[in-house]
C-alpha cells in the first residue's frame, strides 16, 4: 500500500509543494512546529533512512540544503533545525524546521494549526526562492 507521501507526490492526496524534481520532493508539514517547516522526501519508498544507498543519499543531502537555503531567505530564523525521526510514517523523510531556540524543534510540543492558505501562501514563498 502506498505511504501518505506517495500518495501526496501522486496526487491522491492534496499536499503544499515547495520544490520537486524526478528524485526528491518538499512538502509544507501540516501540522508544522514554526511556519515554514517542511518535510523532504524521496520519491522512491524507503522506509529507513540509512537503506537509502550512498549516491541517493548524498543527493538528497544536497536536495534537502537546497530547500533549507531557500527556508532560510523566506522565513526569519537563526538556523534551519533537522531531524529524522521516521517512526510515524514507513517512508524516509527529513524535518527541515525554521528554529531560534534549541525548544523550537521539540516535537512534544503543540502543534501550529495553519489554514490551508496560509500554508498555501507559504508553500509560494519557499518555492519561489529554490533554486
């Protein structure tokens, strides 16, 4: 059964896009931590991470910078956080989280509930400056 993320690059399902090429796609979270949080993912379903093999991997590394930079000039913050926790959905994807405080990036917290055109809105801005 495809992931939520599959079904989202798919279509399926609506999802905020903020960048996307034939490998890696960037996502606004829904449920985000700080405005501006988005997941990186890869088309291809691995569910863990580290079975992403190595030339893969370094690209999504660079994908994901990519898209951290283009946070960066969008969303007034001191640095982009990034975690990877993976426990919540079977298909690798990295938290990419405008942060000013290590508390920023504490997924315990409550979650921002943003409207759908809010994270629209967003979604533009971020894509507009990836380059």
């Amino acid at each position: 059964m495809p992931s939520i993320f599959s079904k989202i690059l798919s279509g399926d399902i609506p999802g905020h896009f903020v960048a996307k090429n034939d490998q890696f796609f960037a996502i606004l979270d829904i449920n985000p931590l700080r405005e501006g949080h988005v997941l990186v993912i890869p088309n291809q379903e691995i569910d863990y991470l580290f079975d992403i093999d190595e030339e893969l991997l370094a690209s999504y590394m660079a994908f994901t910078k990519r898209v951290a930079k283009a946070i960066e000039k969008v969303v007034p913050c001191k640095r982009i956080g990034i975690a990877v926790i993976g426990l919540e959905v079977p298909h690798a994807h990295i938290h990419l989280v405008p942060i000013n405080h290590v508390g920023d990036i504490d997924f315990t917290q409550p979650k921002l509930a943003p409207s759908q055109e809010q994270l629209a809105e967003m979604a533009a801005l971020i894509g507009s400056v990836f380059i």
